[in-house]
C-alpha cells in the first residue's frame, strides 16, 4: 500500500499562474553568503558539489527563516511540514525544524541537523535555478523556470502527470525531483561520515531514511500513530509524487547512465543552458527526444533552442 497524503510543498508540476520578481537574481563568482565575515569560508560536500553544478552562490542564511517553537500542540516540523520550502517571490527559504514543535528539547539533534541541511540543500538549488520574466498585460511574470517554458496564455511545457502515474514525464516534478536528490544525497554522505545511522532512535528512521535518500516501497505499508501522523502521510505523499517518479524516470530514460541523466538536469536547470541535456537525450533515444518526451499538446511556446 502506498499513502499518497499530498504534498504540503505544493504540486511540483502545475506552475502558478502568476510570479513577480521582487529583485533580479545576480550570481557572483564567491560561494560566501553574506552572514560570513571576510575571512569566513564555507568547505564541504555542499560547497562543493553546487560548484560542480555551476551554482556559484548559496543562499544567503539572512533569507533562511526557521520556525523552531509552535503554540499548536500537534504541530510536528520538518522537511515536509505543511506551507515551508522556497519563496521565488520573496528570494527566501522558510522550514522548520524536525520533531514536535510544542516542546523546546530536540529529541533527536543528529536527525534535527540532517533535516535541516537537506532542507537548506534542497532550496540553495532552488534559488539558485534559471529564471526568465517577460512583460504580459503590464505585469511582469515568469515565463521560464529551469528547464520548464510557460507560454502567453499561462500553460506549461510539459502537462501535469496522471495522479496514478509510477513515472513522471512533467518538467516540474523532475526538476523537484532532482533537487531533492541532489539535497538528500548530501545529507547522506554528513550521516555516513559522521557514522550517524546509529545514533538514530528508532521512532525516527522512517524520517532518517526519508532524508538520506534510502527509503523503501515498504516503509510506507503501515502508517504511524500518534503526533507525527500527518508529517508521515505527508513524506509518503512526495515520495510518491516527486521522489519515487522521478527515481523511475531516470531509470528508464538513463538506465546505467542515469546518474549522468541525473548531473544533466541539475546543471540544466541552474543555468538555463539546455543543450547538453538535449544532446545527450538525442544520442540515445533520437533526434528531437526532449519534445517527443516533454511537449504538451496544449502548449504553443518555444521549444529549446528557439
């Protein structure tokens, strides 16, 4: 059995129908963020895999807002609390900490970290991703995302995947999907590092797995009881609709090769530049693959290279 609670960082594949800037996105050439001092550096896996991908910046921790307290008794933090992730409007990131939010001791601080670097991972890559706006009917919007079009009448590249789908083929959960994977694999490699798994108590490993990138089909066979109910249908919701689709579509669009798949489209989505993905898709599944593979009927915009 699969739980498929939705997820309460929105539906990946259906872009809104309205994005206003409120600043213009500049990379530098420094992975410093402004909280550090001049002779402040950051090193490590974060920093240097964003490198890798041609992320030249993190986000700056002033944009990061963490809510660690709540008067609700039931409200349980975390990657998948309801109404957190990244702002494209406001340039900021807004999550919370892992665990019950109504009481002020960490019952797990390795898991608390984790979760807290995954979610920063997750939305330095989402602020740091390509951004394109145009004037419409005197306001400006957003008419590209990363990989993802929208055309003058509000429509997607790519259309919105089948509630029941196993694989995804919507330009919208891949991209998620990738940057989670990327997030939750450097969350992994600190817990393998530091030897973490240990030191996990066991009403938490459904959440450590969660993560770390390893959960399983059958983590989800049996919903828990008690205050993390929801945070737990929730996990089981975007694991389902972004994680587990998008581990699918890798494997069938890449196959040995999809962890090449997989650099492609992060890089792709962070400088806009498309044309090693779509080479790439065209050596091995012919030529104009991204169209045949992504296009929507409903879509009348550009294809890329336009």
């Amino acid at each position: 059995m699969v739980l498929t609670g939705r997820s309460p960082r929105g539906s990946a594949g259906v872009a809104p129908a309205v994005d206003q800037p409120s600043a213009v996105l500049t990379l530098g050439r420094s992975l410093t963020p402004s909280c550090l001092g001049p002779n402040e550096h950051l090193a490590g896996d974060l920093v240097d895999r964003c490198r890798e991908l041609g992320l030249s910046q993190l986000l700056p921790i002033d944009r990061v807002w963490v809510g660690v307290r709540s008067t609700q008794p039931d409200a349980f933090g975390g990657f998948h609390h309801p109404n957190q992730g990244y702002r494209h409007v406001q340039l900021a990131s807004v999550i919370t900490r892992y665990g019950r939010l109504s009481d002020p001791r960490l019952a797990s601080p390795e898991l608390v970290a984790l979760d807290l670097l995954r979610s920063y991972s997750h939305d330095c890559l989402h602020w740091g991703s390509f951004r394109e706006y145009r004037l419409q009917d005197g306001q400006v919007v957003r008419s590209r995302y990363g990989i993802n079009w929208r055309d003058t009448r509000g429509r997607t590249y790519s259309a919105r995947d089948k509630d029941d789908a196993v694989s995804t083929r919507n330009l919208g959960i891949m991209m998620e999907g990738a940057t989670d994977r990327e997030a939750r694999t450097i969350a992994a490699t600190v817990a393998d590092r530091l030897g973490l798994a240990g030191q996990i108590a066991p009403h938490d490993r459904l959440a450590f797995r969660d993560t770390t990138g390893r959960l399983e089909p059958t983590d989800f066979d049996h919903a828990e009881s008690g205050i993390a109910t929801r945070f737990h249908l929730a996990m089981a919701g975007y694991e389902h609709g972004v994680g587990a689709r998008y581990q699918r579509f890798l494997a069938e669009m890449g196959g040995t090769d999809a962890e090449t798949l997989h650099g492609l489209i992060v890089a792709a989505t962070i400088s806009g530049d498309l044309s090693g993905l779509t080479g790439w898709l065209d050596l091995r599944h012919g030529c104009g693959a991204f169209r045949r593979t992504f296009r929507s009927p409903a879509y009348t915009g550009p294809d890329p290279g336009e």
